[in-house]
C-alpha cells in the first residue's frame, strides 16, 4: 500500500473496470443515460428484488427512502445506535424524530426484544419506519423484526450497504439481503470499503412499483411529464432533489457487480482464515458473533477485545498495530452519544450498545488480501496486546 500500512479496506479496481468507464466515457450519455438501466436491472436480478434504483450515495438512497415513505415530521423512526451516522440523519432530514433502540453486545445488531424496548419510548407519536442495519454484513432477525414492527404500524427500510451477497436462512425464510422479502425497502452503498465499489454511489430495492416511481421522481427533482405534453413541458408536483448516479459510476458498478462472486468467495475465505488464527487470542479477542440464521459475506472483520484484561488501552492497540504496519478501525461510536442527538434527547443508557463499543475494533478485510495478510494483522494485533 501507498504507505506500508495494510488498510482496513480497500477497492479492487481490474483492468476491466478501468475498460467499462472508459467505454462509458467515449459514450454518448455520462449521466441520466443507458448505463443506468443496465446497473439497476443487474442489480435487481442479483439480490431479487423487482426494482433497483441507483442513486448518488448511500445517504441519498436512505434520503430517498424516507422521502418515497412520505414520513412526515414529528413522526418517528428507529434505528439501532450501532450504525453510521446517516441511518439517524436520514428521518431528521425529513423533520422526523428518532428513537434509538438498543443492540445484541456481541452481534451489534438490533434484535426483535431491543426494537420492542425501543417502541416504549414513543410516548405516544406515530412510529412509520423501523430501519434494521446488517452490520458488518451479518443479518439482523428480518421476519422477526418485521412481526414487531408490524405490530406497531410501522415497515422495516434496510439499511444493508454492509451486506451485498449475505442471505437470511431460517427453516421458514430465505432471502438475500436487498431481496425485500420482509421489508418495504432497502439501501446499499457503494463507497470504496464496501463489497463494490463505484466511488460514491448507492442503490435502493423495492418489490413496490409505486415506491420505485417516486424513488426515481424524487432523485432527479421530482420532475415529470405529462402524458400527451409537449415534449419539453416538466412539472414538478414537489420537490426532489439532484441525486442522480451518473453513467461512468454505473459503469463501474456494473463491472464490479459481475465480480460479486469471487469477492465475496474471497471475503469468506479470509474471514475463516481470521476465524482460525484469532481461536490463539481467545478468550482476550473473538469475532463478533454472527447469528445462527446469517449467512454473511462479511464487509467487515470486527473482533471483540476485552482491553481491561488486556491492560492496554483500544488506542494504544491501534497505534501500536498501525506502527507493526496494519491499519483498523472502529465500527461503530454509538450513535445516541453524538453532541446533536444527546442534546436533542438528553442522556440515554443503551447498554448493548456500550459494551459493543468499548471492545469492538475493525481488522483489515478486502478482496484483494491473500492470507499471508491475514496471519500479518493477527500476528501484529497479538503484540499489540503483548500476546
């Protein structure tokens, strides 16, 4: 890497992607053109869903989520405190509050018990989305999640730009993550981390024709046209916004989506590489726990460190590491802690979450690595840890 350090992740860009954007290029559209089609129809058909509508970014595509449910102000959503900023960020776009629910302290994940928790803390305002996060690229419980969130009136938005070829498998479900088997939508990304990689991008699935249309109304400032108009004639029923993803990025999206197979075969291959080596570190460092009804392929290596027992602190581990020429990360500080939405709430004890973050840190995983890297981040997390 640019500067010795092996990163937490990382794009694998081929000399056929490179080729794609630069037929895209010589193309007579570089944005609102054919590309687009091809990306969204390719990536409806890999994750089963009906519709696939590209977008500017994952922040757009929960944007454009919430948008297309019309949630209206004061009403509420939830979302796990374990996330990125944007899940939280997306309802109060829209002027909606949010309730955060809590999370399993191995798994970081939202669970049916910590949503139904989350539910008591309504007092008495309007609940209109509920939106899971798959986190590292393991599945949250959907069918159950569903049932509680039906039970309050409310529809499950995936939040799901960790888990790009992951599948729920219980004896009664089976869906890929973005199928929308159990949910009204679900959003993805495409930054360079996650499992492909357009730059910036993001993608929203629906089995809902009329929550498609106006994804795709709204993403490009909700302009339409009238049957029978004049071909130059637009009108704008409300307003949407510039989100549109242009034709050179779906190029490269598509090329990337073809690869999908062999990252993802690489991805877990890695992670039961790390599952071999770190049984050395246990009980002081395991992997997060991944649920029985997950099939992952995992965007992210997160070990859980008990740092107390250690007698070192996550900072020193990671400088340590990063000195031993082995990046990491941290996935992720919760998100009801942040300054705006501790003063917009006040204080809140999520306790799964709490644990979560006081041992989690994100190893190196991505296509590109062969296992020598993985033995070289265990090795060097071990002396970190003076193991």
């Amino acid at each position: 890497m640019a500067d010795g350090v092996l990163p937490y992740g990382r794009q694998t860009i081929e000399d056929d992607d490179i080729a794609a954007v630069a037929a895209a290029l010589r193309a007579d559209f570089l944005t609102t053109g054919p590309a687009v089609d091809a990306f969204e129809d390719a990536f409806a058909a890999v994750v089963g869903a009906q519709h696939a509508v590209a977008c500017a970014n994952g922040t757009a595509a929960l944007h454009l989520a919430m948008l297309a449910l019309e949630v209206q102000p004061g009403e509420v959503c939830i979302a796990p405190s374990i996330t990125f900023l944007a899940t939280a960020n997306c309802a109060r776009y829209v002027g909606a509050e949010v309730v955060f629910a809590d999370v399993d302290p191995d798994s970081g994940l939202m669970t049916p018990d910590t949503l139904a928790a989350a539910i008591t803390r309504l007092d008495g305002r309007r609940l209109r989305a509920v939106l899971p996060v798959h986190l590292r690229g393991d599945v949250a419980d959907l069918p159950g999640l569903r049932a509680v969130a039906e039970s309050a009136g409310a529809v499950l938005v995936e939040d799901a730009p960790h888990a790009l070829g992951s599948r729920l498998t219980t004896p009664d479900h089976e869906e890929w993550v973005g199928g929308v088997g159990c949910s009204a939508m679900a959003t993805f990304s495409f930054h360079p981390v996650k499992t492909i990689a357009t730059g910036e991008g993001g993608m929203v699935t629906t089995n809902d024709g009329h929550l498609a249309q106006r994804l795709r109304t709204l993403r490009s400032h909700g302009m339409v046209r009238p049957a029978g108009a004049d071909p130059w004639i637009y009108e704008m029923p409300e307003p949407g916004f510039n989100y549109r993803l242009p034709d050179i990025l779906c190029a490269l999206g598509q090329s990337q989506l073809a690869k999908l197979p062999r990252f993802a075969a690489r991805r877990r291959a890695l992670a039961a590489r790390y599952a071999e080596r770190l049984a050395g570190l246990s009980p002081l460092v395991r992997p997060a726990t991944s649920p029985a009804w997950s099939d992952p392929v995992l965007h992210l290596m997160c070990v859980l460190i008990d740092f107390e027992a250690a007698g070192v602190t996550r900072r020193a581990v990671m400088e340590a590491m990063r000195a031993d020429g082995v990046g990491s990360q941290v996935h992720y500080i919760p998100v009801h802690t942040q300054p705006y939405y501790a003063q917009r709430y006040g204080p809140l004890h999520l306790p799964g979450a709490e644990a979560w973050y006081a041992r989690c840190l994100s190893l190196p995983l991505f296509p590109g690595m062969d296992d020598a890297d993985v033995d070289r981040s265990v090795d060097a997390l071990a002396r970190a840890l003076g193991r």
